[in-house]
C-alpha cells in the first residue's frame, strides 16, 4: 500500500468511526427524549459542532503519528512528494465528494419544502457531508488501484 493510499484509508477509517459513534450518542439522545423540548436545535448544533471538532483532531492526530512511525520504520530520507498523478486522483475524488454532497443537500432541501422537521433536514445535511466524504475516498482508493 502506497502513502497515499495510506493516508486515503486511515481517513476513510477514522470518518467511518467518527460518523459511527455520532449517529449512535444522536439515536441514545433521541431515544431519550433530549430531542423534544425547546432547546432541541441547539442541543443538535452543539452534537454537530463536537463531531465536527472530533474529526478534525482525531485526523490530525493519527495523521501525525502515522507519519512518524512510518518515517521511523521505514528510515527513508526521502520525503514523500505528490506528483501529478496524486493530484489528479485528489480532484477526481474532491470531485465525487462534492457531487456526492449536492446531491445530498438538495435532497434535504426537498425534504424540508415538503415540511419535514429541521432535524431531519440537518441530518440530513450532515449524512449527505458524511457520504461525500467517505464516496471521495472510496473513489480515490480505486483510483490509485487501478492505476489511473
């Protein structure tokens, strides 16, 4: 496995389980009930803005510590650097991503014109964020697969 693909599949990995573990505390909260009373859209803004910030730092995180134990294995004073074709296959997964959350966003926008809640609507804002990514991923790991 590459360093790109690498780094493709850790965050893949680390998405997965950050969306996995916020969809479980949001189905725990709304089992419970948090949902119904009057502070309900802030109590949603916050669980986003937390899964927004986890990701970020977790990312980070193991981006960072992945680096230094590959660097540390591998003992390459060569640095890793992009060429063209890793760029290539970045856009072309930046691209599926994108498309991916348009979709996702106007069917949300469907939703709350056929009155759906603003819960719903923003969650499914953030599935459509979540697929996006995850789909650009996916899109760039068969990428660098299959060599183009």
């Amino acid at each position: 496995m590459t360093y790109q693909e690498k780094g493709i599949a850790i965050a893949l990995s680390i998405l997965v389980l950050m969306y996995g573990i916020y969809g479980v505390a949001l189905y725990q909260m709304f089992q419970d009930g948090r949902f119904e009373s009057s502070d309900a859209t802030s109590l949603l803004g916050k669980s986003i803005l937390a899964l927004m910030a986890a990701v970020v730092v977790v990312t980070v995180a193991v981006r960072i510590g992945v680096t230094i134990f590959d660097a540390i294995a591998a003992r390459d004073a060569n640095p890793v650097i992009a060429d063209e074709r890793d760029k290539q296959i970045e856009l072309r997964g930046l691209r599926i991503s994108h498309f991916v959350f348009a979709a996702g966003f106007v069917l949300s926008m469907v939703a709350l014109a056929l009155g759906q809640s603003p819960f719903v609507v923003i969650n499914l804002v953030i599935v459509s964020l979540g697929a996006g990514e995850v789909s650009g991923s996916l899109g760039q790991l068969y990428l660098y697969r299959r060599g183009v």
